[in-house]
C-alpha cells in the first residue's frame, strides 16, 4: 500500500493530493444560479481566493451536474444545486507541501472562505447559508485511496486530525460513506454541535499560526 | 496491476512519450517539436494558455508556477489542457465508459465531452497528468494516440451501423479495419494536416456524414459474374473549416478489398504533393482541387500498383459477416412497469426501431454533449442491464444504446430519467450542436455553447422537439469560422465574429442557411449577414415561425428558405442587425454566459478618428452588401460569373474601407487597392489573424489573378465563402487598429461586474 500521508513537513508529499471538500447549504430559495457566473468572475478580477484563478465554466446545462465552476491551476471549486440547498465542492488538482491533515485543513480553509463570500455576496442577497455543521471529504484519487473501509481505516486518523483543527475541539465523529464501489471514498465528519463558518475559519487560522 | 492490462506496444509508447514531456521540462527537447508530440497524443492547448487573461476590466498575467516553461509556442506548461480520447466509430464498452468517468473525475472537471466527430474531450487538465491517464485509457483498450496532430484523426462511422433500416451493409468492420490499419503507419505520418476518414451504410442519412471528410466510404454492392459484392462509393477532399469542399467522387464502386490499399496510396500522395508550409492549403481538399480529381484519382491507382503486397489489406474480410455484437437473450424486465412521465415524447424522438425486429436503440440526450462523471458510470450499469457492450457515440453529441428490447423501452426509460438522461429531444431541433467556443477553444469568438444552452432552452420550452414539421431541421453552432460546430450543414447555422460599435466591441453570429443536414451533408449553408449574439433565439423563432405559418405541404425548411429567396430571409432579420448603443442596451456588448465585457480593454472614441473609423466601417458595410449580392448570384441567377466578379469587387471594396484609415483619397482602381492593400496591410502584417496569419489576407489577391478563369458553381461558391472571410478578417483588423490607436478609459460605470464587488 502506498502511504496516504507524508508525514514530512514542507515537503510535496507523494501522498493523497487529489481530494474534495464538501460543504451545503441550509434549504435556500430564490437563487438565480446565473449570479455565480458573475460573482466568480469577480472573484477572478479581484484574486478573492488563494491559488491561480483561471476561468469560469458553466455547466448549467448539465442536469444534476456540477453547476457553476471556478477553474485554478490549483484546484476546481463549484456550486451546485443539490435538492433544495446548494453544495460547494472544492477540489484540490496540484501537490500541496506539509502533511494529510494540514493539506485538508488548508483546502476546508479555502472552502469555507469561499463559503463566506457567498454567504456575504451582494449579487445573492443573503440567500446562501451554509451549515459547516457537516462537511464532506472526498479521496479523487482511486489508484491511491480505493474505495474500501481499509482505505477509510487507513486516512482516519489524519482525518480526524485535520477535523480537530478546523472545529477546534474532538467533539465530531467521521463517518465512511458507504455506496458503489466505483464511486469515489466518501467520510462525512459532523461536529456534535452547530457551528458557523466564521468561526471555523478563526479555528484553521489560529491553528495555522500555532 | 495497471502494466499487466496494457498490451506492450501501447505501454512502450506512453514510456515513450512520458520520457519527451521530461526532457522538454528539461529543456532538451524544442518546443516545438514537443508540441506536435503532445498533439500526437492527443494533448490539446486551451484558451489562456498563453499565461493572460482579459478579466473584464484588463488582461491580468496569469502566474502560472513553471514560469516560462513552454508545453509549444507561446503555450505554457502549466496552462490547463484539453485531452482528447479518439473512440473509433463512436463504439463504447461499458469498462471504457467507467475508466473513462474515473480519469474525468480525477483528472478533469468531472464533465465529459462529447465531440461531432464520435470523440471524447475532457478539458482543464494538467500535462503531467497525462502519461497517467493514458495508461489507465490503455488498460481498457483505448489510445489516444493520433488523435490530434497532422495524423489520421478518429475513424468516424455511422452509429447505426448494422442496425439500420436503409444501410446497404453494417460499415463498422470497414471503419475498424481502417481505423486499426492507419494507426501509426509509416505512411500516414508526414502529412501537412490531419485526415479525416468516415463511413456510411446509405448516402441518405447524415449518420456518417462522408462529403465533409477527407475521406470517406458509402456502402454499395454490385453484382459480380452472379456473385453479390461488397464495395464503397468512394468519395475524397471533403472537408468543413473556414471554407467547405463537398468531397469528389474517387470511384463509384471501390471493392472491399481496394479499401486499405487505396487508402494507403492515398496517404502516400497526400503525403508527397500535399502543401506542408501553408497549413491553410495543407489538407487534401486543396491537393484534390489543385490537381482535378481525375489527376488526384490516376496518381493515387499508379501508386496503389506499386505499393508491397500487404497481408493486413484483407486479412480481416473474411469476418466481416461475424456479428461484433449481440443483444441480450431476454428482456431485462420481465415485470413491465407503467411508463414515466415524459415517457411519450421521449420514445418519439430518442426511440428508432431497428432493422432486426423487437430491438430498438435509443438515443440518451446529452445536452450540449456534456455528462458527468458520475452520470456516465451510472450509464455504464444501465448499459450492463439492458444492452450489454453494444454503445455507440453519434455525431450529434449523444450516446446510443443499440440491442434494447423493445419491452424494456418503458423501464430504461425510468432509470435514464432518474440519473437526469431521460430528456427528450434527441436528434430534433432542439438538440442544438456546438463547438467548445470561447468557452475553453483558443481559437473561439464568441460563446457557442452559451447560445447553443439558450437556444435549447428556449425551442424546448415551445415543445418544437415533437414537432413533426421540425423534425429534419438541425441547429449547429460554431465559436469561430473554422467549423468545429460543422454550422455550415445545418438548416440554421451560425459561426462567431466580433463587430465594433462606437469603440466597443459586440459578439454576433453569421448567419448561415441552405445547408442540409441529411444525405451526408451534401449542401453548405451560406451566411445572409450577422446578428448580435444575444439576438439569435429571436433570429431563429423569427425564421421557423415564419415556416411553420407560411411553408406550403411537404414543403421542407430548405426548400421554403429557397422560395421565399436570401434577400427576403436577410429583410426579415434586418432590425435585429443593428445594434443601439452601449448606454442604451449593454446587455449585447456581453456574451452568453460571461459577465465580462466583449470587449479587450474599454476603448474610447476620439472625434478625429470617429470620422476615419466612420469611412472604414462604410466600407466594410459596403462589402458585406456586395458579397451578400454575390450570393443572390448563386441562388437566383446561378451565374457564377457574376458571383465571383461580385465577391471579388466585395474583398476590394473591404480592401478599399481599411486602407482609407490611412489614405482617404484611396483610388477605386483595383490594380491600386492592391498595390497599397500589400503595401500597407499585408506586408506589414496588420490585417494578419493572430492564429491564422496571412490565410485571409492572401484571399484577395488569389481572387484577383484568377479572375478572368471561367468559373464552375463550385468555385463561385467558394469565392463567396472567401469574401467573407476576408471581410470578417477586415472587420478584425479594423477592431485592432482601433485598440492600438486609443487609450483605454475607466471602465463603464454599467459593467456589471462592478456591483459584483463587495
């Protein structure tokens, strides 16, 4: 088995770099999904997340498919309608340095920084808000994390270290999603408690600044 | 273990390649040469890849990590990509169907593309990936190898081959056989451009399309001393782009086993005789049309006689007759459930009965070609359940699932609808072809796949997919003059172009009708003028509500087209060709789908130039009534003496409108519009198209010498297709010198991304 984590600081692991991270939305309503063309090309304009932001694409068309896209040489980002709430997907593309766990916590505080920005985006009028209550992690990578419970067994520890850091306390569980096996491997984490973006976010920042 | 699934030949060429893309990082191999390598394999550049991006408001560097590391000219490494995956003859396993979904997924955007010429594209991804990705291609069979490049491109067949109603014989064994023998020959490597071979079972259907192609096959038998044979009406120099060859007869019955030798001889001579440094010349419609066909057709039957006797041109015919694929033995369903909603439309637009009784194959919608990831494994298990290995991409940019039990329609019906595949609409006006366009396409103008979403929605919001009269009628859209949306085929075609409106610039889309989709695309469409983009649905429902309400019994939408006459058809859209200006409606300086401004870089008018830029666009205006005239020629007259006199006096008269930017008192003499058109444009390359060079600009003195050669229909058409094009070049340059002249201005205070910032 290849090793998942690469237990090394600053250093391009050879481990698990392709991931997503997951965050919904409460049940919102009036949403015009044109608004995310806009606002991500704004974003574009004005650097408004880390990484090399590229393009927009728009895959509106795409009956459950992936939305409105946020392309950068780093990683993909989209919302999505998903029932009635929305889902942003932040999918990580290049190597990051550090270890597993500070690599999901530095894309979740890329995720959720794009989740405040929609929750205060002008153009949406307060109709997003998410429930970071619940995240998803996502393992885009099959040669390396199969979808099995002895993958699951084998990232969950880094899992829950990187969990820790973005809610700030051991007060969650991880939870292996179980469907096809040809679909990706899924972990739901869920903290006990609610939670707001803002506050996790704090959470990764002190964390990242010891 | 991945390597124990690839064959070794396939495994050593991806070692191979894997070991370029390293010595190209490390600067040891040209750019290049590395470019044409990667193409080869099908390794595309994309949009922005030259490291900027116009963001709206300014071009912005992009900081791509490997700095000025090039993947080929001007196109950095680290630029995301576009990969495409050759399928020949569109046929799909349901193992390649989820291998492909997992590389989407994992080394894409998750969205799978599928292309009007039976590919798959998946777009954003990063050349370092891509040795990987081929390996996991190659374990299920399938190369990329050839799929771009100056190469034999996919073998393309008719999807409803060996199915069919009308087919003479099943041609997938023949576009496999071909497919399989090109691949990598020695002699198909050195051609000028690509070659692009298809296959038909009948030449009254679209399906395969072959009078666009380089190359291309029709099934036909003839009877021989008793004995029925097999053969093809064989047809070459087809081909779309910027301007269209319908394909010349090469032999009206080619036997099955002259196929691989002749078209191996006529690799040879493509490969010989063929323009290698003009790539605008380069592709075997302008060897074909420079030689005659009849020349092309005796150097090719001498060459095939010297070629070596090779085992491979039959050593497959005696299995042709074995079925490659097979149904299912029973029903999936024994339990027939009640039809879906929508389950009505959908059977009468995707379902076709096939040939062999109780089978029919259905068609599953892939709006604008794209599907998801996660949609295509799911497919894959639909696939397993009711059709086994038996799946077909069409050139229309579905899937086709052939060998389905007619009492299974109903329930395949359900679960397509619940993975969001159930849409009906396939093949019907509504199913709206485009190319990539400015959405990912270095080359694209304005947004095709936007106006192909916005068409889609809007006819199938009006129902026109179950309308029987609309039924033969095709949309296709291209980003760009080259074709890639094959807009020239369609009943309603358009390409993009850019116009600028008091210093701003607004995407349009000519206008393209006359062409018709079936019988293998064997009439073009021509353009009758240029309508703002975000003013096409309104063109379309102008020009079919205007057929369905006046077209006489049986009439079809061409031929009602034809009768009420181009002039008219042009009168009918002429208010929606001007455009206000941006304080009044700057909803149009904006493209589908895109927030930014059309334009690159906010310009502003000067009074000094206003009055110069004023003569300039006189003149093109100009043009553009001549060259419509010269299709009024065409149509009404069929003089093609007129025509090509009247397009060639367009070029001048367009030629004429620039130069007066710099000389006012421009002489209406040709000889001198000439002479200070080279002077002043083409030697100082300012009318030379960024990507096409001086394709466009060498139009008009080509028009010019062969003037008084008496002209065939053909090259009449030809000579209009060109004034176009030099007239859109014009428009071009014209947009160019413009933005090289004024400084830019703050943006407009309307810009809609401005409210966009918090």
């Amino acid at each position: 088995m290849i090793a998942l984590a690469q237990q090394t600081e600053d250093y391009v692991s050879p481990g698990l770099q392709r991931f997503c991270i997951r965050f919904t939305t409460l049940a919102s309503t009036n949403v015009d999904d044109a608004k995310f063309i806009d606002i991500f090309h704004a974003w574009i304009q004005r650097q408004a997340l880390p990484g090399i932001l590229i393009d927009v694409a728009d895959y509106r068309h795409v009956p459950d498919g992936l939305g409105v896209m946020l392309v950068s040489h780093d990683a993909n980002l989209y919302v999505a309608p998903d029932g009635n709430r929305y889902s942003l997907t932040y999918q990580r593309k290049t190597a990051q340095p550090g270890t597993l766990p500070q690599r999901i916590s530095a894309a979740a505080a890329v995720a959720l920084t794009a989740c405040q920005l929609l929750e205060r985006e002008q153009l949406l009028h307060g109709a997003l808000k998410f429930d970071p209550q619940q995240w998803a992690f996502v393992a885009n990578d099959r040669l390396l994390a199969p979808n099995d419970e002895a993958t699951f067994h084998e990232l969950r520890d880094d899992l829950a270290l990187a969990a820790a850091g973005v809610y700030g306390s051991d007060n969650f569980h991880t939870e292996y999603v179980h469907q096809d096996p040809r679909e990706r491997l899924t972990v739901n984490v869920r903290a006990a408690k609610p939670v707001d973006v803002r506050m996790l976010l704090e959470n990764i920042r002190k964390q990242q600044h010891g | 273990m991945l390597a124990d699934r690839i064959s070794p030949a396939l495994s050593e060429e991806i070692d191979h390649y894997e070991r370029q893309l390293r010595l190209r990082r490390q600067g040891k191999i040209d750019e290049k040469i590395f470019a044409e390598i990667r193409l080869r394999r099908g390794v595309y550049g994309q949009r922005y890849d030259n490291g900027q991006r116009h963001d709206g408001e300014k071009t912005q560097d992009i900081p791509y990590p490997s700095g000025d590391l090039l993947k080929g000219p001007n196109t950095r490494w680290d630029a995301p990509g576009m990969q495409r995956i050759k399928i020949p003859f569109g046929a799909l396993t349901t193992a390649q169907m989820e291998v492909l979904a997992d590389i989407a997924e994992e080394y894409s955007d998750a969205i799978l593309h599928l292309t009007t010429r039976q590919d798959i594209q998946l777009h954003f991804v990063s050349i370092d990936d891509t040795p990987d990705m081929h390996r996991r291609l190659a374990a299920v069979g399938i190369t990329t190898r050839e799929a771009c490049g100056n190469a034999v491109r996919n073998v393309t067949g008719c999807p409803l081959a060996g199915v069919c109603r009308d087919e003479v014989f099943d041609v997938t064994p023949y576009s496999k056989a071909t497919a399989e023998f090109l691949l990598g020959h020695r002699d198909a490597q050195d051609f000028g451009r690509k070659f692009k071979i298809a296959f038909s079972g009948c030449s009254a259907s679209a399906c395969g399309l072959v009078f666009m192609h380089d190359m291309g096959g029709i099934a036909r038998t003839r009877v021989v001393d008793g004995v029925e044979k097999r053969g093809f009406e064989l047809y070459v120099g087809g081909g779309l782009g910027a301007i269209p060859h319908q394909a010349k007869l090469f032999d009206e019955f080619l036997p099955e086993e002259h196929l691989l030798p002749t078209a191996q001889a006529i690799a040879r001579v493509f490969a010989r005789l063929g323009e290698k440094r003009n790539r605008a010349r380069a592709r075997i419609k302008f060897l074909v049309a420079k030689l005659g066909i009849d020349e092309f057709r005796r150097l090719v039957l001498k060459e095939r006689e010297t070629l070596q006797e090779d085992p491979k041109w039959t050593s497959w015919i005696s299995s042709v007759n074995d079925a490659s694929e097979s149904p299912r033995s029973y029903p999936a369903t024994s339990d027939p459930v009640g039809p879906a909603a929508g389950f009505t439309g959908w059977e009468k637009t995707n379902v076709y009965g096939q040939r062999q009784a109780g089978f029919a194959t259905v068609s599953v919608t892939l709006p604008l070609g794209d599907i998801t990831s996660r949609q295509l494994r799911q497919l894959a298990t639909i696939c397993r359940r009711y059709v086994k290995d038996t799946i077909r991409i069409t050139v229309e940019q579905n899937f086709l699932l052939r060998w389905v039990h007619q009492p299974d329609l109903a329930v395949l019906h359900r679960d397509l609808s619940e993975i969001g595949l159930g849409e009906p609409g396939a093949h019907s006006i509504v199913d709206v072809t485009a190319c990539p366009g400015t959405d990912t396409c270095k080359l694209g103008i304005a947004s095709s796949r936007g106006l192909a979403a916005a068409l889609r929605q809007r006819l199938a919001a009006k129902q026109l997919q179950y309308d029987e009269t609309l039924k033969d009628l095709r949309i296709k859209v291209s980003g760009c003059f080259n074709s890639c949306g094959q807009h020239h085929l369609a009943e309603i075609g358009f390409y993009g172009v850019g116009r600028t409106i008091n210093g701003y610039k607004v995407p349009h889309f000519r206008v393209l009708l006359g062409g018709r989709w079936n019988a293998n695309a064997k009439a073009f469409g021509l353009s009758i003028g240029a309508v703002p983009s975000k003013r096409i649905p309104e063109t379309v429902e102008r020009l079919i509500d205007r057929y369905l309400r006046e077209r006489q019994a049986h009439e079809h939408f061409s031929e009602f087209m034809a009768r009420i006459g181009k002039k008219e058809a042009k009168a009918m859209l002429q208010d929606l060709m001007i455009v206000p200006a941006h304080d009044v409606d700057p909803s149009l300086y904006s493209d589908w789908g895109d927030a930014r401004q059309f334009t690159i870089g906010d310009i502003g008018v000067g009074e000094c130039a206003g009055q110069v830029v004023s003569l300039a666009d006189f003149g093109i205006a100009a043009a553009e009534d001549e060259v419509f005239e010269a299709q009024l020629f065409l149509d009404e007259d069929a003089s093609a003496r007129r025509a090509t006199g009247k397009a060639l006096n367009a070029m001048l008269t367009a030629a004429q409108g620039l130069i007066k930017l710099q000389n006012p008192d421009i002489a209406d003499d040709p000889e001198v519009i000439l002479r200070e058109f080279r002077t002043r444009f083409y030697d100082t390359e300012l009318f030379f198209d960024p990507f096409a060079g001086s394709k466009f600009a060498r139009l008009i003195f080509q028009a010019y010498d062969s003037r008084s050669k008496e002209p065939t229909s053909e090259l009449a058409r030809q000579r209009v297709e060109e004034a176009q094009l030099f007239i859109e070049a014009a428009h071009a340059c014209h947009g160019r010198m413009l933005e090289a002249q004024r400084k830019p201005r703050p943006a407009s205070p309307d810009a809609i991304l401005k409210s966009a910032v918090s």
